[in-house]
C-alpha cells in the first residue's frame, strides 16, 4: 500500500504534470486559433476558442498517457474538495463543455518534449458513449483532428464522423 506522503507527492506531480500539459496544449493552439486559458475556478473548462460571430468552444483539458476520462472533479479516485466523497463528481455533457481535450504528450530521457499529441473528444458524442473513460488507441482518428475541434458543437458532423468509423 502507498504511504500518505507518497500519494501526496504522486498527486502533486500529476497536478504539476496536467497544468504544464494544458500550458502545451494551448500554445498549439493559439497557432491556429484565438484561444484563452481560463481562468474562473470553478469554471468546468479550460480553455476558449473563438470561432466566427462571437461563436466559442469551450475546452476541458486532461492529461493522462492512455487515453481520457469523462469525469470531471476527481483527481486520482479523491474528490476535488470533497475528500473521498463522489458525489461531488459528474459526466461530462454539453452543458460543461463542448469539447474534451487528451493531452498526451511524450518526454524523452533527456527530459526534452518529444512530442504531443491532442485528442478531441465532443461532449455531443460522451453523451452517446456508455463508458467513463476511452483508451486513445479507440480513437486514433480524433488526435490532431482539427475538423472534428472546429466541428465540435455540429451534431449531425460528429455522429456522422463517429459512425463512419464503425462502417
């Protein structure tokens, strides 16, 4: 079993770990859009995208090696200031965010970013999905998928991509 002191400090770094992560992640994407850190916090995204007509798309960011998680207000199995308590938790839908975004991003033994990869993952499509995380060798096709980002609030778009993928 992990000490206290060994969780505490496992937490801290994947903390350190997803901030620095969402940081990357927005830098790339301010390369190709007007996009914003958030910074309201209890605000259920992180990000803002502006598109056309004062049109936005609201990004969750999350930063895990294997694939995403659709729970928001847990980090590690504990409720974010609830303790242990679950019921603080919830599902990603529309309501939160229009998108969630996979930061997976690789550092070499040198310690030098390698490479980073973004998955985007609509809510209109969580909804529809019964799990509460996905693996991102099942969704190969959403990393770097700037279509399915711009696309991301168009449901007709994003249920039509998803079952091509079945075909």
């Amino acid at each position: 079993m992990i000490s206290e002191k060994e969780r505490s400090r496992i937490g801290k770094e994947a903390a350190n770990r997803g901030i620095a992560n969402e940081h990357i992640a927005l830098g790339i994407l301010m390369h190709r859009y007007n996009a914003s850190k958030v910074d309201l916090p209890s605000s259920k995204y992180d990000i803002l995208i502006e598109k056309k007509n004062n049109n936005f798309i609201r990004v969750q960011s999350k930063s895990d090696k294997n694939g995403i998680n659709f729970i928001g207000n847990m980090r590690g199995g504990k409720s974010i200031g609830g303790g242990s308590d679950k019921k603080y938790a919830y599902r990603y839908n529309r309501f939160h965010c229009d998108v969630i975004m996979g930061v997976k991003s690789v550092i070499g033994n040198s310690g030098v970013l390698e490479r980073v990869d973004l998955y985007f993952m609509p809510t209109i499509l969580i909804e529809s999905i019964k799990t509460n995380s996905i693996s991102y060798g099942k969704i190969k096709e959403f990393v770097n998928n700037w279509q399915i980002l711009e696309n991301s609030k168009d449901e007709e778009f994003i249920l039509k991509f998803y079952n091509s993928l079945k075909t």
